[in-house]
C-alpha cells in the first residue's frame, strides 16, 4: 500500500499503559486497529494530544476517553477547527449522562470500550476515517492523485513522460531528485481525458472550478495559470475593445494597463487619495459620483470614442496594497450608476470571505442581488496570500444586467491561456479552495489575524515601554494603525484593546472622518477599512502635519539591513515598510522581525559603521561608504529627502492627472514600429511617453503610455528629477522605476518621435 493511503487513527487515553479492564480494552482495540492496516498515534496526555490532533492535524479519526482530564476542551478545540474529522467518544454506557450536550453534539460516536468487541470498534473507525477520506479532497486534486498511482505509458506530452527524460543525463537527474518524481507523474496534459480540459472547463478540471465558485461565493469560476496578470487581461479582451471607455483606478497593476492597450480603449482614471507618509489611499467617493465621471468623459480629448452608452469596465483595486479595502455596496452603489461592470483587482485578497471582519469589503460579498445590479468581476491571486503555487490565480464572477456568455467570454480566455496549461497549478488552485471550505477558512483567517495583532501591539508596547514619542525620549518604529478602539464603555488605547474585540469587530479598524491617525480626512465613515493583516511600519522622519522632521530614518535603510538578515518586507516606501501576514505565518514569526528591528536599532544609536551594518553595501562602495556610519547615512538621506522635497513633489506630481495625447495603445504603436526616442530628462518638456513611467515606490503610474510629461518645472519632471538626483547621491540605493532605462546614471524615457505625436 502506498504510505499516504494508509489510515492514521490518534486515540487519547490516559489508560493506555495501566493494568485496569480500561487499559486492557483499549490496547486490544490498538492492536486490533494496527492488525486491520491502521497507523495508531497514541496519546496519553493532553499536552501531547494538543499539538498531534489540534494545530497540526494529520488523522483521519480520533478517539478521545471520556475520562481523562479535559477531554471536553479537547474536543471544542478540534471542532473549533475541523468539522468533519470524525471524534468517537470512548466512554462506558454508565458514564454518558456525565457528558453534557455541546460535546454530544460535536462527537460522531461512542465507543463501549469494555462491552463492545475490538473488531466491532475497529471496523465503525475504519469505516468513518474512510468516509472521511473519501471527502477529504477535491476534484480535480482526487482525481489526479488516482490518475498518478496508474503509472501509464504516456506517449503524449509533455515529452519527460513522468520525468524519465530527465534522467537520461547527470544533470537531468540532480533536477529530477530535487523536486520528487510526484511532481513530474503528475505533470500531465490535456491528452489526458480522464483529468478534463481546463480550455473548456470539462471533466474534473470543470467540476473543481465549479467547486471553487461554491467556496468563493461566485456565480462561475475561472482557473487561470497565468497570474491575475493574465486574469485582467481575459477580462479586458473579453469586455472592451476599440474606442470603448474604462474607468480604471490609476492605483492599478501594469496587467491592467497591458489590458487597456491590448483591448484598444480608452481609459478614465479614478485617482485615489494619498496621506501624509505618501500612503496610498482609496478613491473618494467624490471621485465616482456620476456627474463626475459625465463630466469626464466629455471632456476627454481623443476624438474616437464611443460616447455612447457606459463605460464597458471599471477596474478597482481592492484592497490596495497597503491594506485598504473598501465599502463594496457604498461603492458600487455610486460607481453602479455609470457603468454596468466592475472588476475588483483582489490580487491581494483572496481570504476575504472567509472572515466575518471583512464582511461587505470584497467583489463576491454575500446578500442580496438583483439582476440589475452590475456584473461583478473579481481577480484573485491565489498564490499572493492562500496557499498556491506562484501563478495560480481565479477569476471570480456575479452575474448582473451585463450579461457574460460563457460561449464568448471563453474565447478571450483562450486568447491568454497556453494550450498546455500546468496541472500542479491547477491541482493547487483545487486544494486552496478545499483549504478555506468547511470552516477552515475562518481558522486560518483568525489564527493570521490573531498573529498581526499580536505583533502590532507588541510594537506598541515597546514604544509605550521605551517612552518613544516623547520629547527628547528614545526612540521607536511607528505603527501606522488606530491609535485608539472605540468600544461600548468609550474609548481605550489600543495596546489595552481586547483582542478579540480587534479580531471580530471592522468598526475598530475603519477609517473614522474624525480620527487623525491615518491621514485621510472627510472620508465616509465606514467607506475604507484598513486590513489588520497588512502591517504598515512607520520610521522616524515625518512629522504628524506631513512636514519632515528634523531627524529621521530613511525606510529603504531599515529593510537594506533587514534583507541582510533573512526578513524581506513586501514593500518600502520612503518612511514607511509594509508587512504582510499571510496564511503562510507561523506563531512568533514575527518576532524575528522584532528583533531585527531591535538590532537595528542598538546599530544605530551606538553609530556603528555601515562595514558593520550593510557589510555588501559598503563593499560594492567602499569609497562613499566605507568610514561612514548608518546614522550618518540616514541623516544625509533624510536631509536630502526634505531639501529637495522628494515627498512634497510626489505628492503633487500625483494629485493632479497630466494631458492626454493618445491612448495607451497609440502610443505602444508607435513603441512597436520604432517611432520612438529614449529622451533625457532635460529635454522631457511636453513630450508624449510611448511607455508607462512607474516609479516604486508608490508603485502607481506617474504617466500612462500617450500622456504628456508637462512643463520643465512641473511637478512630473521635478519628482524625477529629484529621484534621479537621490540615485547619483546615494550609489546603491537607486530608485527602481519601471519605464526609465538608465545610462551613466540619466534616466532616460521612450517618447513618442516629434512627427508621431
Ligand atoms: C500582483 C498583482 C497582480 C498580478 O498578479 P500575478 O498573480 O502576479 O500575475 C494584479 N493586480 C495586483 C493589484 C497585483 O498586486
């Protein structure tokens, strides 16, 4: 028999060793359970019977004895978790009017250990574990796990044919070790009817797809083994095309620009709010108000598009990447009037529905809908934040009065799916719909929550301890989060806030209009949330009116040295660092973060040379940082950062939209046939970018293909120009920026050649 098709049986009995009729009955039952092919975990104590059927389950049905200590607790704990593992009670028929009715209700059977026979019992727990397996796994993953044990002949693709190809050569061998053979048996094609075709959603590959939109709460469901890069773009092919107007929020994803040049449209842009620490925040609602999207679309230069009838799409990006999400019915309610479908980018966000705190907060929200209400699109990463191979995403969907036949929309699906789609992406797109089905989705979710705030008020407390904050007092990273937690008897600091009032309740975390933590005033209350998961940590350097410091910590130092040692944040910014708790987290992960922060910080109090600090920084320069400190650096930084107001003009650089000349796929056009020009920022004047310019952070396009750069002395222009002056300043620490190629440190941009424009 194959080791994993083995049945694993724990039983948690404080008789197991004693000379009692107990005893002896429950190592007949063991002996018996191991004769019929069973593996049993015996468990004596409950600290052993914690961690083996709790945290990490890895059994197919567990017998508890009434009798011992705490078995009540026990069995609530793994209920809490797992509904559908089966939990026999093992009890004598005089004892069960002592067990209370919740635990009635939650065991599956009672086991007689002194009347019932062994072979009786051992084969009701046979039985019930086989069940059990039997609805453990998905359709897709099921069906492919039977297929690899039938090791065929396989005489189609692709060409390893189960790996075998590999190991014809020394190097082919050390990859087929590396990685198992499992893998390559099941690296299938669509040859392979039994396992269906994900190019037309047939067979068990249909079926999991189906399943998956059961979980996600979606009408239908796409796999997509291409990213949520490629899930926008299936959405753009299949929604615009030429001439037809999108609103798409300019906080979006390059495959949201690549699916505006693909489809040949036209976009709007929604501009969303950014605060003080260069944050970026949602779109208001002032924003999507329907006058407001009328009055831009009537003024929008290009001559050639269809002004009649909505917009096709608008794309939002929910939650931002900074753990913003929205209001979903106040949004929808206002953006609803202008356009029939929505699509929620949720590259980031894929666990929403699986926790109550993020009720209303997501596209595929539970309640009630009208067939007038707005199709509804939602892009899910599900590799991001679930538990998926890289590429692995979904596209979800709700039906509403724009209708999307499947017959059709398929076609744009095909247009960005390969033909040989990988089967370990689709199998693991299966299992994470399995992993949040059933109840685990809130465990997993809770148990992330639970860790985020943990770290967040540990960081608080350390503050509190350090007495940062005040004058002349020490030192301390921010946390960028409520400062203070409404509750019914009034207000209490955070650090003192119940944490399961912060794990349960989103009015702790929503941008109140009169609270000044977050920066973003006049916001509705309730519009924005920010996502406890999503860990903004501030450094030293902007005061709380937005204005610079005398003093401060540049945020890119901070993670040069927590990259050095094996803590790598999602994203910096310029005094902020994000980052993110995912499904992945283990208990007190974070304090690794901690105590890397901690070093840190003794470095830099005790001004301790950067050879020390960032020993590969100081080697690739050794002449401009070699007898330097890190509080030298930082402060030389932050200096520079406030003297050539790198913030102030980020700021405004991005508040106001620049000048259309084209649409995106004008100017990539004129990219493709080489009527372009790489063009130095001095001589960046009103001229049209062939490419989007999109510097990180924030991450957000400072210009879109076919927008104009504006004046010498504006803010577009000013901002690059003081990121390119930052990079010669500081070797080592230049600025990545998508669409500038750099040439002896000039930025250069591809516009579009004068006689193209
Ligand atoms: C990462 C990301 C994408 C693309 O997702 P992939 O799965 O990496 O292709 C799309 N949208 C947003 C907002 C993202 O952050």
């Amino acid at each position: 028999m194959n080791p994993e098709e083995i049945l694993r049986i724990a039983i948690v009995d404080a008789h197991i060793m004693t000379e009692t009729t107990g005893g002896r009955a429950t190592r007949a039952l063991i002996q018996e359970m191991k004769r019929a092919g069973m593996a049993v975990i015996e468990i004596g104590t409950m600290e052993d019977a914690v961690p083996a059927v709790v945290t990490a389950p890895d059994v197919d049905c567990v017998l508890v004895a009434w009798d011992i200590e705490g078995a009540e607790s026990l069995i609530r704990m793994i209920r809490s978790r797992d509904k559908e593992v089966p939990v026999f009670l093992i009890s004598e028929p005089g004892t069960v009017h002592t067990v209370p009715l919740p635990v009635i209700r939650q065991v599956n059977e009672y086991v007689w250990i002194t009347e019932d026979t062994p072979e009786f019992i051992a084969g009701r727990v046979e039985a019930a574990a086989l069940r059990y397996r039997g609805r453990l796994l998905p359709p897709f993953f099921d069906e492919l796990v039977n297929f690899s044990r039938d090791f065929e002949y396989s005489w189609h693709t692709p060409g390893h044919a189960g790996g075998i190809a590999f190991l014809k050569t020394p190097a082919g061998r050390i990859f087929h070790r590396f990685f198992g053979e499992q893998l390559f048996r099941s690296d299938l094609s669509v040859s392979v009817e039994e396992l269906g075709s994900l190019l037309d959603h047939s067979g068990p590959i249909g079926e999991a797809e189906r399943y998956a939109a059961k979980v996600f709460g979606a009408d239908e469901t796409y796999f997509v083994t291409n990213g949520t890069s490629g899930s926008n773009r299936i959405i753009f092919s299949g929604s615009v095309s030429d001439g037809d107007l999108v609103l798409v929020d300019r906080n979006c994803h390059k495959s949201v620009e690549n699916g505006i040049t693909l489809s040949r449209s036209v976009p709007i842009y929604l501009v969303p709010a950014r605060n003080r620490y260069g944050i970026i925040g949602p779109i208001r609602p002032g924003e999507i108000e329907p006058d407001e999207i009328a009055k831009r679309i009537a003024s929008h230069p290009c001559q050639s598009i269809s002004r009649d009838g909505p917009p096709g799409l608008a794309v939002i990006t929910n939650s931002t990447y900074d753990g913003l999400c929205y209001h979903v019915p106040t949004l929808e309610s206002l953006l609803g009037l202008s356009v029939d479908r929505i699509l929620y980018d949720e590259a980031w966000y894929g666990y929403a529905r699986f926790n109550p705190l993020y009720r209303d907060r997501f596209g595929m929200r539970e309640g009630h809908r009208d067939p007038g209400d707005p199709t509804i699109f939602a892009t899910q990463s599900t590799h991001k934040l679930l538990a998926a191979l890289s590429q692995a995403s979904m596209i979800h969907l709700k039906a509403g009065r724009s209708p999307v036949e499947h017959g059709r929309f398929n076609q744009a699906f095909l247009m960005h799916s390969s033909t040989s789609p990988s089967y370990p992406i689709i199998a693991s797109l299966d299992i994470s719909s399995r992993m949040m089905d059933g109840g685990w989705g809130k465990t997993l979710t809770d148990e992330t929550i639970d860790e985020a705030i943990a770290f967040r008020k540990e960081m608080i407390r350390i503050r509190r301890e350090l007495g940062a904050g005040e004058p002349g007092a020490d030192w301390w990273f921010g946390i960028w989060q409520p400062d203070e937690i409404r509750t019914g008897e009034g207000r209490v600091a955070f650090e003192d806030a119940d944490p399961g009032l912060l794990r349960t309740d989103p009015s702790c975390w929503t941008l109140h209009p009169e609270d000044e933590w977050h920066g973003f005033p006049g916001l509705e209350d309730n519009y924005c949330m920010l996502d406890p998961i999503k860990v903004t940590i501030l450094t030293p350097g902007i005061r709380r009116d937005g204005s610079p410091a005398a003093e401060g910590i540049p945020a890119e130092i901070v993670t040069r040295f927590l990259e050095g040692r094996g803590v790598i944040p999602e994203k910096t910014g310029d005094y902020n660092i994000l980052f993110l708790f995912s499904l992945g987290i283990t208990k007190g992960k974070w304090g690794t973060l901690l105590s890397g922060l901690f070093e840190f910080k003794r470095l830099f109090d005790e001004e301790q040379l950067l050879k020390d600090v960032l020993p590969d920084l100081a080697a690739a320069f050794p002449q401009r940082y070699d007898s330097m400190t890190v509080t030298a650096l930082a402060d030389e930084m932050h200096r520079f950062m406030s003297g050539n107001r790198q913030l102030a003009l980020l700021r405004s650089a991005y508040s106001q939209l620049p000048a259309v000349a084209m649409i995106p796929a004008a100017a990539y056009a004129r990219l493709v046939r080489g009527t372009v020009e790489k063009v130095p920022l001095d001589q960046l004047e009103d001229r049209v970018v062939a490419t989007a310019v999109v510097p990180y952070p924030p991450g957000i396009p400072l210009l879109m293909p076919g927008e104009r750069t504006g004046t010498a002395d504006g803010p577009v222009i000013g901002f690059l120009r003081a990121l390119q002056d930052f990079d010669t300043r500081f070797p080592g620490f230049s600025h990545e920026i998508h669409g500038v190629e750099r040439e002896n440190g000039r930025y250069l941009v591809y516009c579009v050649s004068p006689e193209a424009e």
